[in-house]
C-alpha cells in the first residue's frame, strides 16, 4: 500500500507571509518617499556645478568671454556669431532640468560675477527650491 503524503503550504502560513510582507512595505515605504525630489535636485545640482559649468568654462576658454544672455546656453551647442574662437560644440546635447525644463542662465550675473546658472526647480519659478550656482 503506496501512500502519496503531498505537502503543500496551509492558509494560514499564506496568510503569514503576507502579513510579513505587508509589514515590511510599511516599514520601507515611508523612507522611499521623497527620495525620488532628492535625486531630481542631486541631477540638478550636477549639471549646475560640474556638467554644465564644464563646458561653460571650455567656451570661455575658448573665446574669452562666457555667452551672453541673449546667446544663452545655446552658444554651447551652435558657434553664435560674436564667437571669436568656437571650437564646440561644448556639449553633446541640449539638457533640460530634471523637472523638464531649460536651465536659466545669465551672464553677467547678478550673484556672481561672470554667470549665474540656475534651475527653477520643481515649480518652475523663482523660489526657495531652486538649484543654484551661487551658494
């Protein structure tokens, strides 16, 4: 007499691991959140202080001068007339911030000297989470 023992999980070790699990989301959830803002202005800050200012400081370099305003960042990508010596372009691609729009520039500056480079953060406008150059 050959008897077949299956094995199989009960309902209420299911039950378990889904309480476990239930749990363990709860935990890491709260932490997760906010993370995502972080990594925006972290990208953000990046492309401020080294990708940008980079290619930024290898047109000076190049031409002496940064862009101006009206030139803009776009000086980086296509040689604007008032180049002397444009060896770009100074950057593979156009970049926009991590929230999907242009990075603000401005030279002369009005907080440094040569330019200010910012992005308008999360709410696109002149406020307290933007990512500048200047501080």
């Amino acid at each position: 007499m050959n008897l077949k023992i299956e094995k199989a999980f009960t309902l209420v070790e299911l039950m378990l691991v889904v309480i476990i699990i239930g749990i363990l989301v709860a935990m890491v959830m709260p932490k997760m959140s906010g993370r995502s803002e972080d990594a925006r202005k972290t990208v953000a800050k990046a492309d401020v202080e080294m990708n940008i200012a980079t290619a930024l400081k290898l047109y000076e370099f190049d031409n002496g001068v940064f862009p101006t305003t009206e030139e803009g960042l776009d000086a980086l990508y296509v040689a604007p007339p008032s180049a002397r010596n444009w060896k770009g372009p100074y950057m593979e691609k156009r970049i926009l911030d991590p929230w999907g729009k242009s990075y603000q520039y401005k030279s002369p500056g009005t907080h440094r000297s040569d330019y200010d480079l910012f992005s308008l953060g999360r709410d696109g406008i002149e406020s307290t989470d933007d990512v500048v150059n200047w501080e």
